[in-house]
DNA sequence: AACACCTGTAATATATTTATTACATGAATA
DNA sequence: TATTCATGTAATAAATATATTACAGGTGTT
C-alpha cells in the first residue's frame, strides 16, 4: 500500500479517526468476518456498520468478497488490506503540497 | 512521544484528519513561525487558524511559547512536537481495548 | 492621534459526520 | 407458510467540525 499523495493520506487518516472503524480494524486483524456478524461484535447497528464499512473501504484499508456458506447464504465477508504508515512530520511534509483545500461544488 | 491508549491515537488521528493542519504540521516542520504568519502562510483567517491549532496543540503535536520581539512585540511562536507513528493493524489491534465508544454525558 | 501589526475570544452560521428508523429482498428451516 | 438470518438502501435526525463575522486590548511608528 503506497501513499501517492496527500489527498489519499488524508482519506486514511479520516477513514481511521473513529474508535468504531479502529475496532473494525482490530477485528479484521484477527480474523474476517462477515457484516451481520461483525455488527453483532461491534454491538452497532447494520446501517450505521454500512457507513463505517464504506468509509474504510474508500481509503482502501478493507475489502469485501461474497462468499455463499454451506448453507447457502450469501455473506459479504471482510477482510483487511494490511498496511504500514510511518506517520511524521517528514513524511507529512513530502505529500502536503498535494493536498486539496476545500471539496466544495464544481 | 508515546502513545498510552486507544484514546490518545484517535486524537492523534483526528488532529491529522484536516488538510489545513496536515499543512500546519508540514510548515512548522520547516521553521517555527507565530500565529499571524501562520495565517498568511495559509491564507486562512486568525480565528479559524486557532481552532486548528487548539485541535494540534490537544493532541500534543504542537507546542507555543510566547516571545517578544526586538521591537516590543509578542508574539505567539508555535513549533512541532516531533512525533513518529508506525500506523498499522497490530498497533491499532493492541490499542483498540482502550477506546472509549462514545463520549456523552454522565 | 491614526495606522499597522501583534494578541485573543464570543457568537453565529454552514457543512459534514454519525446515528437511527423504516423499508425491501432472498434462501433455509421448523 | 411463518420464522430466522443473511443481504442492502433511503430518508431523516442529531451531533460535531469547520468557517465567518464582529469584537477588544496592547505596542511601536508615522
């Protein structure tokens, strides 16, 4: 996983700057699992899980793959797309020149 | 500067989260500069530049002293906390029992 | 005195994020 | 067929974060 610039660090950092999606990756780490289970060990919400899901998948820290059980059920199970960020004032200052000010209507 | 809990990361993070403090950390690794010239160097206004750096200075990334200058002046001099994060899933994992899910009244 | 810089904050408005509620669909099982 | 467990989304509400405007006070210079 490389950073190309500053917009995509700032995607991650924003993508890992809630405790719930830290918990997903916590999770993850240890083991996939699928959305309704993951729900279940969050203690959150499907919907709101969705909205973290999204944003972690977005910063491309996660992924999802269907998968039907023995059973079959179709599950969206997750996974972690592993990665490794030296966060310093060096490698902030590399990428700041590359960061957009303001999202706003075009 | 190390990094006690699950708590203290997601205000590390948070604080990381904004393109105009990413950009405050990236001039600041350069040189120190105070509150005004700060502002210009961002081409934001005094009042919103201070809430960013209430947000850096939160999470201890940034530190201020005050100082007079040769004409008489005092100014605000800001400079970096240096700081050094290896973001990853094993470090998030062993961080992640010590977050605090959602902070409301008591 | 008026101007040019420096410091700061309070009140308000706007935008974004987070959370909830209400739906809708499909397949296996009792 | 009624229940259970899986998938997902749209609409709305509530909470935070970001941004702006309007102040106020200090010192040195013209």
């Amino acid at each position: 996983m490389n950073i190309q610039n500053g917009d995509e660090l700032l995607r991650i950092l924003e993508a890992l700057s809630n405790p719930y999606r830290l918990k997903i990756i916590s999770i993850l780490h240890q083991e996939r699992q699928y959305v309704s289970q993951l729900a279940r060990s969050l203690g959150i919400s499907r919907p709101l899980l969705y909205l973290h899901l999204q944003r972690l998948e977005e910063a491309n820290l996660i992924k999802g793959d269907y998968e039907v059980s023995d059973k079959g059920k179709t599950m969206k199970y997750f996974e972690l797309n592993p990665f490794f960020i030296e966060l310093n004032p060096q490698f902030i200052t590399e990428l700041a020149d590359s960061l957009t000010l303001k999202k706003k209507k075009e």
